[in-house]
C-alpha cells in the first residue's frame, strides 16, 4: 500500500502539469487583458503606459514564455506576484482564504456522507415504500433547483422575512465584543446557510448512486446464502451488502470533490464568504493571470488528492481488494 500511494503521488506530478498546461493557454484566450482593466477608466493612460504595464508583467511575451516563466517559479515555491491593485504576493492571497474554503468544503462533505449513505440504504431496503418515494421526489428536486436560486430563496425567506440566520459574511458586526460561546453560536449561525446549500446537490446525488448500488447488491447470491444461514437481517445489510455498494459510492463521492470547490465559487460570492472561490471569481473578472492560475493549481491538487484518497478507501471497504 505505501508503495502504491507513492507511485500515484509521483504520477500526479506530469498530471498537474497537464492541467496547468491546458489552463494557462486557455486563460489567455479569454478577451482583454489586465493592462485593459487599469488603462482604460483612467483618462491620463497613454499608450506607452499600456506598454510598459505589458513589459512589466511580462504580457509582451509569447504565451508559451509566459508559462515556461511561471513553471519556474512554481519549482521553487513561488506562485508570483498579484496583478491587482494590492500587488501581494499569490501564495499570501490563497493561504488567507484557502483555510476558509476547506473548513466549508469538509463540513459540506461529512453532511453529505451522513445523511446521503443512510438515506440511499433506507431507500433500497424499504424499496417502494412511503419513505423511498418521497425520498426520491426530494432528491430530483435537488436535482432539478439551481444552486444559485436556491441560495438566493433560503436567504430572503431565513435570513429577511424570519430573520433568524444572517446573509453574508462569516462574522456579525460586533463579533470581537461578544462571549466566547456568543462567537461560536455567531459563527455556527453564518455557516449553516452556505454549509447547506454546498452539500445539498451532492446530497441529492451520492443518495441516488447508493440506493442504486444497494438495490443490485440485496439481489446477489450471496446475500440469499446469507439470509438462508438465519443471519438477521441486520447483519446481512449491513455487515455483507453495505460494504459491496460503498465502493462505486466511494468512486462517486471522490469525483464530486471538484464539484465542491467549483461550487464554492457560487455561494462564497453569493454569501459574501472571504474564501477561495470568492477570490477566484474577483482574479477572473481582474484578469489577474497569477492568482488564477494559483487557485487552479491549488483546485487541481485538492482533486487529485481525493481520487487518491478514493482509491485507497477501495481496499478499507472491501478486504477482496489488494493493491500491489
């Protein structure tokens, strides 16, 4: 098992290159540059003032040099220097909103994997019961609701008509002059709207592949043996058949880490949230080429590392699976 962790990890090397490879070129398709956006609505601009911004960033180079530039400083650890405003350097920008991102993103994560495996393995025992269809309306409603539009409706109706949950930001006002367990409850209060509507869509989902995965693992074989045996039913569920369906759900559940980050790039905006899909959003209307490439690459381990942790969870749910 080391040996195959480290084998994967050296292969996700020439992987992120790829990636950042296929991002860079394709940012720098996009129309306008960041010399336009600082240019423009200042009305004292000349054209050599345009230029020298180019030269400065080194956007008068061919894009391929562009890159070359910047793998070179990502081999020494350095992700460069911000085009916006405040110049700071890109890895300062990330780790101050990368912690943010996470925090949410696994909070996220455990209330999908709490109520999604529970509800897909109620579901496929009770098949066509009251709880499996109203179980199954509720999930292609999640399907079927905009992510957008519906952060939008829990904010007008919890946090403006009823007023029990705020809207934006993660900290009131007067945070700093709260109690301590005034500060918790403060911060619990701002995370429950983004924490839900984050984890709602891969609720929906995860929920779905496990009620399926159940219903075609309860009609193996082995699982009449072991009901023949006189196992209860409780053991023949959950000791033999949930092990057997968890591993396409762990297949589904380490894919939809990338849906997670990227719809963090929603609701962080939606809700004000000082993270890393806000800042990516801002990077990307800045055109500030560094701190994009930075948040991708940053995206791109993230995803990597959760197939990685995917594959090895194969061999934890089902002791058949050995890894040479």
């Amino acid at each position: 098992m080391p040996g195959y962790i480290f084998k994967r990890m050296l292969f996700m090397i020439p992987m992120l290159l790829g990636i950042t490879l296929v991002c860079f070129f394709v940012m720098h398709l996009a129309p306008g540059l960041p010399t336009d956006l600082q240019t423009q609505m200042n009305p004292k601009s000349t054209v050599e003032m345009k230029e020298r911004l180019k030269t400065l960033y080194e956007l008068d180079k061919p894009v391929h040099e562009q890159y070359w530039s910047w793998l070179k400083k990502l081999s020494s650890g350095d992700l460069g220097i911000s085009f916006s405003s405040d110049h700071r350097p890109v890895t300062a920008k990330i780790m101050e909103r990368l912690p943010i991102t996470i925090i949410l993103e696994f909070l996220s994560l455990i209330i999908i994997i709490a109520i999604a495996l529970p509800i897909g393995v109620l579901s496929a025992v009770h098949q066509n019961s009251i709880f499996d269809k109203v179980t199954g309306v509720l999930v292609f409603i999640g399907f079927a609701v905009p992510t957008f539009w519906l952060a939008l409706l829990m904010m007008i109706f919890f946090g403006i008509h009823l007023g029990w949950l705020p809207i934006s930001g993660l900290r009131s006002l007067n945070y700093e002059y709260l109690t301590p367990w005034a500060q918790f409850v403060d911060l619990i209060k701002h995370l429950i709207l983004p924490v839900f509507i984050s984890a709602f869509g891969g609720l929906a989902g995860l929920s779905r592949y496990m009620r399926a995965n159940m219903l075609e693992v309860i009609r193996q074989d082995y699982i009449m043996t072991a009901r023949a045996k006189g196992l209860s039913e409780r053991d023949v569920i959950y000791k033999h058949a949930l092990r057997n369906a968890l591993l396409p759900a762990i297949t589904i559940l380490g894919l939809s880490i990338p849906g997670l980050i990227g719809g963090s790039v929603i609701f962080e905006t939606i809700f004000a949230i000082p993270g890393m899909g806000q800042l990516f959003y801002m990077s990307v209307m800045a055109r500030d080429y560094p701190t994009v490439m930075g948040i991708l690459l940053i995206g791109a381990i993230l995803t990597l590392l959760g197939n990685l942790i995917a594959d090895v969870s194969y061999a934890l749910a089902d002791p058949r699976i050995r890894i040479s």
